[in-house]
C-alpha cells in the first residue's frame, strides 16, 4: 500500500520547513482553523476493548516522529480522535481538512489531489507509470478469473457520463424486451459504452467524483462472485464518491508536503492478535517534507480493512520529548 508514485522534479511551491516545537503557540493558533471535537479513545464508538487499550497507550506515551532527512528535527505526537465525519465517500478528504485545520471543503482537497496526481504522472518515467496503471487496474478493473483466494467478491467500477444516462437505459431496456435479464442487459451496456477505471486518466476521472451535482461522471459498479455477476449498482441518484484510496493518499501528503500516517485499529473480526490490533500505514510525499506528519484514524473491519474502509480526523498533540524509552512507538 502506499508507495505508488516515485520522486519526479514535479512538485508544489516550497514551503519551509517549520519546527512546531520551536513556534511559539499564538502563532500556531492563527495558523490553524476551529479544530474538530476531540474524543477520549474509551468514548470512540465502535471500537473493541483491546484496540481502546492500544490507542489510549499511544496517547499517553505519545509516537516519536522524526523528519526523515534531518533525524534531529523530533516531535512527540500524542494522537487523539477528531470526532466521525459523514460516510459518504469523501471521508478521507474530510477527516485530512478537519486534522489540517483548514478551511477548504473536501471537494476542494479531493479536486486539488487529482491535480496533483495529473501533474505528476506527466513527469514519471514509462516504468513508473505502467506500475501505477497495473495497480489501478488491480484495484478498479481486476482479472475476475484470478483473485478468489483472497476476496469473497470483486468490484467493477466503470464510469458513465451524466449526459449519456437516458441513451444508456434506452439501450438496456431493449434488450430487456429482447429477453435479457435486467442486470445481464445492464452489465452488457456498461461494459460496452461506459468507461473503465483501467490507467491514469480514468482514475482521475473517478477520484473527481464526490456525488455532488457538479460531478461530469456517475460510478457504476458491477460486483462478481466466482460464479458471475452479483449485482449491478446503476447510482440512478448520482450520490455515489469515489473512496479515497493509496494513490490518493500519497498525492495528498505531496501536494502538502507532509507525510501522511493512517492509524489503523483492527478487530477481532479480522483475526488480529490484541498485539497487533493497531498499526501506522505511512504515506510519503514524492516533493521535500516541509511540514509536521498529518494523522488519520481507520477503523478496519474483517478482510476489507486494508484501505477502503471508514478515515475519521486525528487531532496531533505535541509534546516535548524526554527520553526514546518513553514513547510508544518510534514512526
């Protein structure tokens, strides 16, 4: 997960560096908009009584990050939930605003993350960039005939025009009066007119997709067992957003240059031992790191809790560092 993209010239205007340990508080506080809620991890919901334990250790010892050119540049985090956001797709864009503390709307961030990401394929050498095509299509456009030893089902996802809605189920109503079941006839026109998700330009044209009114896209998403086709989501309502995933992350942390940690609690349901109920996924930028780590908090469920599941805000505390020994973690 995470390293997708590798360093290229390509980059955001510099920002220098700033040691949040040395800036004095006030100017902190005007730096930083309203920071969201915060909540005690025994508050948090949905959360098992091991993963409570682990995450109220982290906040009372703190995590150790060091800046990873400049080893002497330390700060101790203590990490603390920012409170849920809305699960309507954009949660990693929404829980990445409130733990900034900024003021821009996650439909700004997410659009402000494509663009990072467009800018950047430009730059990377062919290699690079059929490797990023091999893992969007892995993850959007898998092979249905390999893969079942891992997942129970496999999605999909194909994108089709606003525009184009009427004349698609014009088109799959015909068929249907042909005979055709309705999720076969939908499958068959999906697949033949609407767009996959399959390499660098389809991905930016899904991650643009927020299920607002303003989206030139709806995601259909076609779900298989190994036996065949499951299900058709159509998304008539055109509320569907593209999930943040990996890719995603990684544009974020450079267009702030700033590395990205994804505090991950898993549950008993994904058969974890208590010792390894909780993780950090880091996420570097491809540009210089000039600022503090950004943190988010996933709650990961089962086997589909390896990136897709729900991002909430973590609000980072920092604390002076007394001794190595001391923290709970060193990132």
């Amino acid at each position: 997960m995470g390293k997708l993209i590798c360093d290229s010239t390509a980059s955001s205007p510099v920002i220098p560096w700033r040691d949040p340990t040395t800036t004095p508080s006030s100017e902190i506080a005007e730096q930083a908009s309203v920071p969201p809620p915060e909540i005690a991890w025994d508050s948090v919901p949905g959360l098992e009584d091991q993963q409570k334990r682990h995450l109220t250790r982290l906040y009372n010892k703190g995590v150790l990050w060091r800046h990873p050119e400049d080893k002497s540049r330390s700060i101790v985090f203590r990490l603390v939930h920012g409170g849920e956001v809305e699960a309507d797709g954009n949660c990693l864009f929404t829980a990445a605003r409130k733990s900034m503390g900024i003021d821009s709307v996650a439909r700004e961030l997410r659009l402000r993350t494509v663009k990072r990401f467009v800018e950047d394929l430009g730059s990377v050498d062919e290699e690079t960039r059929r490797f990023i095509e091999s893992a969007i299509r892995n993850m959007y456009a898998p092979d249905l005939k390999s893969g079942w030893g891992i997942h129970v089902v496999q999605e999909v996802k194909m994108l089709a025009k606003k525009e184009d809605r009427e004349g698609l189920d014009s088109a799959i109503d015909e068929l249907v009066q042909l005979g055709m079941q309705r999720e076969m006839a939908a499958e068959s026109i999906y697949k033949e007119r609407c767009l996959a998700v399959d390499d660098g330009l389809s991905w930016a044209k899904y991650m643009s997709i927020s299920g607002s009114g303003d989206d030139e896209y709806h995601i259909i998403n076609l779900q298989y067992t190994e036996e065949g086709l499951l299900t058709v989501d159509e998304n008539r309502d055109g509320h569907a957003a593209a999930f943040g995933d990996d890719i995603a992350i990684e544009c974020l942390a450079t267009e702030f240059k700033r590395e990205i940690f994804v505090l991950q609690a898993h549950g008993s349901d994904a058969m974890v031992d208590e010792d390894n109920c909780v993780f950090f996924l880091p996420h570097r930028p491809r540009s210089e790191i000039c600022e503090a780590p950004l943190f988010l908090f996933m709650k990961g469920t089962g086997w589909c809790g390896a990136g897709a599941d729900h991002y909430e805000p973590l609000v980072a505390h920092q604390s002076a560092l007394s001794s190595m020994e001391k923290v709970a973690l060193v990132l």
